[in-house]
C-alpha cells in the first residue's frame, strides 16, 4: 500500500486528479468506479477544471458507482444520483448509458445486485476505483462484521454511519438499507485510490495501516492489494 501525505486538500486533491487523467489518457475507455461523500468532492472539481481546460475527456469512460441508499427516489436531493450528477456527471462529457449506479429501488435487490456485479464483469471490470473511507473503516457501505464481503448486497447500516451522515438528511429521515459494491468487488479494481481528510479520519486510518488486516476494520483490506493508494491530509495522517 503506497500512503501519500499533503499539507492542503487542493494538493491532494489535484494528485488524485493526476491518477484519474493517467489512467483515462492511458485507456480513453477506461472503467472508473466512483465514490460519493465529502472526500471525492475536490477532486471531481479538479476533473472539472481539466475537462473545461480541454485537458481530458470523459467520453469514452464506464462508470460505477460504490453504493446508493435504499427506498430514496432516485432523485431525492441526497441520493447518490443526484450528487454524482451535481458534482460530476453534469459537468462532463460522460455518456449518460456509460453511468452506472445501483437502483436503490428495485423490486428485487438481490437480482438488482447480481446484475450490477455482470455489469461491472461485462464492462471489463473496474481499473481505478475511488474511495472514501468512513469513521468506522467502511469502504463503500461495507461496514465492521465478522466476514468480508464479496459482490454487490444490500446492508443494514450501522450507528455510526447514520450518525455520520444524518447531517444531510434535515427535513427527511436517512435510510436505513444501501446497495453496496461488496469488498470482493473493490478488491478486483485493478488500482484503488483512497482519499482521506480530517482528524476524524485518523483513528480509522491507523487501523487501515497499522491495524490487523480484519473485517472488523474492512479498509485493513486494501493492505493486501497490489496497487493501492492512499492520499492522506496530515490530520488523517495524525497517528500514523
Ligand atoms: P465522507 O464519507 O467522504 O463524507 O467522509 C466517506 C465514507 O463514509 O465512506
């Protein structure tokens, strides 16, 4: 695991934007698998810049996403859908039948989960893969359990993560349930990326590292990875 540490957001920002410009240049038809929250904001507005200065193009790129609430209309203001939309995808040249985010509200999540996982499979498979990481360790939504997990499923959210992301939910009540890629899933991206920020993010990020490899913290996974980054601020670096 390579660990990358900056003294400013913009810095880590724009060296996540370098690793996404790297991979579409090398592959105009490159599959990224994208992340949604705080951590990936700077650098899609990073993408952005690049994309509006004619430096790359998104046309040819597959996208997917990590994860989608369950029972929120697609276009509920905190849906995943909307925030790729409003902080990427309309932004870009990205073709709308190349972006893929699970249905949150399907009839039947298993088979909406199955089919996700053939889809990611037909596409080629996922080259970089964009991370967050949340208090607790979860990767997409996989939180701490027992076991990891292996492909796209629908999961309980915890405590924790329902704390950490009510803040967005002030006149509706946050879900319960999410679609998530699996750690299966984002162990098969050929280069994973994972951006984290604030000294809230530090004690999750000394059990990623320093940690044993175990579900119970299911980013510790990524240590087993052969190409993973970690870009780090010197707050969520703080107890390495
Ligand atoms: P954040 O969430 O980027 O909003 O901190 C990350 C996560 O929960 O995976």
């Amino acid at each position: 695991m390579q660990i990358e540490i900056f003294d400013s957001g913009y810095k880590l920002a724009c060296r996540a934007a370098d690793i996404f410009e790297e991979t579409v240049k090398a592959n105009p038809s490159a599959v990224l698998g994208l992340a949604t929250g705080a951590s990936p904001v700077n650098t899609y507005k990073e993408l952005i810049a690049r994309y509006n200065a004619g430096r790359l193009s998104f046309a040819g790129v597959t996208t997917f996403n990590l994860d989608e609430y369950c029972d929120l209309p697609q276009n509920d203001k905190n849906s995943y859908y909307t925030f790729m939309k409003e902080n990427l995808f309309d932004s870009v040249d990205v073709k709308p039948e190349n972006i893929h985010i699970e249905n949150g509200n399907a009839a039947d999540f298993d088979a909406e989960a199955a089919a996700y996982d053939r889809a990611i499979e037909a596409a080629g498979g996922i080259d970089l893969q964009l991370l967050g990481i949340g208090t607790n360790g979860h990767i997409g939504f996989n939180e701490p359990a027992d076991a990891f997990t292996d492909g796209t499923f629908r999961i309980r959210l915890t405590e924790s993560t329902i704390k950490a992301n009510s803040r967005y939910f002030t006149d509706s009540k946050m879900p319960e349930y999410a679609l998530t890629m699996g750690i299966a899933s984002i162990m098969h991206a050929k280069k994973i990326l994972l951006i984290a920020t604030g000294g809230a993010k530090a004690e999750a990020i000394f059990n990623t590292v320093k940690g044993p490899i175990s579900p119970r913290c299911p980013a510790s996974v990524l240590r087993l990875h052969r190409d993973a980054v970690l870009l780090l601020d010197t707050a969520a670096a703080a107890l390495l």
